[in-house]
C-alpha cells in the first residue's frame, strides 16, 4: 500500500513477470511478501541489479551497454535467482547507505586540522584532502572504483574542494569508501554464480 492508502501497481511487463513465475515455479505479488514461494517487484529490481554488477556480463555486452537497453537474461532457475537477488540487494542497499555495513568503517581520521578539502590524493593507503589530514586505510580498490564514469571516492572529495569538512561528511566518506569495497566484493561473487 502507498501512503495514501492506495495499492501500488508494478511498472513491469505482465507477460515477463509470468514467464518468470512459470520458469522459477514461483507466484508473483505486488508487494514483498513473507509467503513461501512467492516474489515482488523488489526481487526483480534485486536480480537486476546483481546481473548488472557481474563483471563477466559488463565485459560480455560492454559495446551494447554503451548503446542500448541492458539485456538481461531470464533467470536460470529458482536457486540462481534467489541467490542472485540477494546479492543485488546487498548491493542496492549499500548503495542506499542503508545497509548497517556501511557503519562498520574500515579507515580512520586520524588527524587533526582545518578539515579543509584542498587537492585531495591518494598514497599508500591514506586518501590527504590537504597536507596533513587524511583517511587512513583506504583500499586501493574503493578509491580506482569507477561507477558509470566517474570514481565516487575522489569525486566526492573534489566536488568539496576548498570547503571544510564537518563531522557527519567525514562519516559520509567512510561510508562511502566502506560501499565501494563491499560492492567490489559483492560482484567478485556475483560473478562467481553462472547465470
């Protein structure tokens, strides 16, 4: 039900869904459920979005993902697919920032400072946003991760360039870098599962 006390109809092709349902032997419903063989809009998103985060599938249709509609394939069978959309929503809700993993910080700020965003770097480990603070422990990984065409860790603190950092964005980053490292990892298992 939406806010208003209306039911929330799914934007998804009918003829799709049931072909799903049929293959999986599920029953699909609007809204999540907690009935046993059942699936709603949000496992699809789910399944979705781990396929897109399978790096075999990005290099496999990598020239028709720069020009077209993702194509993705229908689910192999029910195992595949559960497993599958757990991940993807690990991920999406990682990406949210509403996963409580994103709160288990893996780097620290260890010094104190301005926290004056100046020409932010990356050197063994630690991300400077001036000369003398910085994030410690940062992975090389989170910091390279490319999401669509940008790096989300140095664009981040590009775009605060200049600007001082208060307290919550100093947690925001650690955020940030604790989500690219679990979305590395999620798609290295992602890619682990023949789809």
């Amino acid at each position: 039900m939406s806010a208003d006390g209306q039911e929330r109809t799914p934007n998804l092709n009918a003829e799709i869904v049931n072909q799903i349902a049929e293959q999986l032997g599920l029953t699909f419903t609007n809204e999540k459920e907690a009935t046993e063989n059942t699936f709603a809009p949000i496992d699809i998103l789910d399944y979705i979005y781990a396929v897109l985060h399978s790096p075999t599938y990005r290099e496999k249709y990598k020239e028709f993902l720069k020009i077209d509609f993702p194509r993705v394939p229908y689910p192999k069978d029910h195992d595949t697919f559960w497993r599958l959309v757990k991940l993807g929503g690990e991920i999406r809700q990682i990406h949210l920032l509403e996963s409580s993993t994103v709160e288990q910080y893996i780097t620290q700020y260890p010094m104190d400072g301005d926290n004056i965003v100046d020409k932010p770097k990356y050197k063994d480990g630690k991300v400077y946003i001036n000369d003398t603070q910085y994030f410690d422990n940062v992975p090389q990984v989170a910091w390279e991760f490319y999401i669509g065409g940008y790096q989300p860790a140095q664009k981040w603190l590009k775009d605060r360039r200049g600007r001082t950092l208060e307290f919550d964005d100093i947690l925001h980053y650690q955020k940030i870098i604790v989500a690219l490292s679990e979305t590395d990892r999620l798609m290295k298992e992602i890619d682990a599962i023949e789809f």
